[in-house]
C-alpha cells in the first residue's frame, strides 16, 4: 500500500473525511450563531436556493452521469419524494396524537429530521467518491477532497438554517449537523473495502438525498416563504434564494471550470 505524507492510504481517506465534516460543521455553524433568530426565517430562502442548486446543478447532473439505467434512478427520485411524504404524514399524525398542531410557528422538527435524513444519505455517497479517488491517485484524492468541502458549506449552512426554522435550537442542529457529517466517515470506509459493490449504489443513493432536498424545499419551505407576503420582504427572498443558487453555481464554476 502506497503512502503520501507518510500516512497509509485509509488513514489520507478517513482524515480528509473527518476534516472535511468539521470544516464544513465549523463554516455552517459560524454562520448559524451569527443569525439573529428572528433573521431566520428570511435566511431560510438562501437555504432553498442552496438545496436546489445542489439538487440540480451538482446531484441530478452527476446522477444521470453515472446511471446506467436513467429510468431506473428518476423512479428512485420519485419514490424518495413519495417515501418522505409519507414520512412527513406520519411525523404529523404524531403530533397531532399528542395536541400540538400549530401551537408554534415551526413545524416541530419535520423539515429538520427529513433534511438530516437526506443530507446523511448525500455525505455517504461523498465519503465513498472520496475514497474512490484516493485509491485512484492520492494526489487526486486530495483534490477530490479539498473539491466536495468546499462545495458542500453552502449547503452545510442552508441545512443549519433550516434546522433552526424547523425548532431546533443552535447546539441540537449542530450535533445533528455533526452527525450527519459522519455519514462521510462511514461512506469512506465502506468504499475503501466495499468499492465496486457501494460505488454501484451511488446514482440511486443520491437520488435518495436529491428526493429529500427537493421535497424539503418545495413541499416545507417555500410555503412558509408564500405565508409573507410584504412586497418588500418577498423582493428579499428571491434575492437570498438566487444568492443560494448563485453560490453553489459559482464554486461549482470555480471547481470544475471545464465540467
């Protein structure tokens, strides 16, 4: 087994992982202490537009990439946005059984757990391309690496936010978001020993996370966005939404200049 800086090459993998997550953890919660909690509701725009960007210029593109069977992959996307419907439905019949609908203007954790869900799904698939390119060449795997961090902080920071918009308070959505980091870890692991078989499962892994950012976005927030309807704050919106998209589209630029 080669080594690069004189570390074995799991040990590259699971390091760049673990970094990757805490650096990301770090940036996202910066920025979550930082907002005022009644700002919140206005930063949840920016969080749609990252979810989307990611959705659809980073995740959708590289899924149909990678499919051998497209169809196969867009009926994932669409049984993972009818699974986390069903699994909204139950998180609400639940609350309803112990009287506490619309007792807050949040919606008692539903969009947090549902994005914890798909963003735990989304690092996985990174941990294993992360490997991937490591066994590859560990040169590449560094820029590998260095690439999915720095294209996940914008997420990482809209999946903060809508934490907080969903209930949860600053220290509770940064363990979860800690959490969701090591599914990197896991995914790593998992592709240094397992490569071809997980790597296999990549496509309808990430339209797992891809069903959930979408549903989140659409079905969860956008509709609270629609319940302010000051022309004013509805300018703002669109503005933190297409700064969300712009953002990832232009690390996303930076990265990968030629695709």
């Amino acid at each position: 087994m080669s080594e690069f800086l004189g570390l074995p090459l799991l040990a590259q993998i699971v390091i760049a992982c673990a970094a990757g997550s805490l650096v990301s953890l770090a940036i996202a919660a910066f920025v979550g202490y930082r907002v005022k909690l009644h700002w919140v509701p206005t930063f949840v725009s920016f969080a749609v537009g990252a979810l989307l960007g990611a959705v659809f210029l980073d995740i959708l593109p590289h899924i149909f990439e990678e499919a051998k069977q497209p169809a196969r992959a867009a009926a994932f996307i669409l049984g993972g946005i009818l699974a986390f419907f069903v699994l909204e439905k139950m998180l609400l019949w639940r609350h309803h059984h112990h009287g506490e609908e619309g007792v807050h203007e949040h919606d008692h954790g539903r969009a947090g757990w549902m994005i914890v869900v798909g963003d735990s799904f989304h690092n996985f698939t990174d941990g294993v391309i992360i490997a991937g390119a490591f066994v590859a060449d560990e040169k590449v795997g560094v820029v590998t690496a260095l690439a999915i961090i720095a294209h996940e902080i914008p997420q990482e920071i809209g999946d903060f936010l809508v934490l907080l918009h969903s209930g949860f308070d600053r220290r509770r959505a940064l363990l979860m978001n800690a959490l969701t980091g090591l599914a990197m870890v896991v995914g790593a692991l998992l592709g240094f020993f397992m490569l071809r078989e997980v790597s296999a499962w990549i496509p309808e892994i990430l339209a797992i996370a891809a069903a959930s950012m979408i549903y989140v976005a659409v079905a969860d927030l956008i509709p609270g966005l629609h319940r302010r309807t000051a022309v004013g704050e509805s300018l703002l919106q669109v503005a933190f939404i297409a700064l969300g998209i712009g953002l990832i589209w232009w690390i996303h630029a930076a990265l990968f200049p030629h695709g």
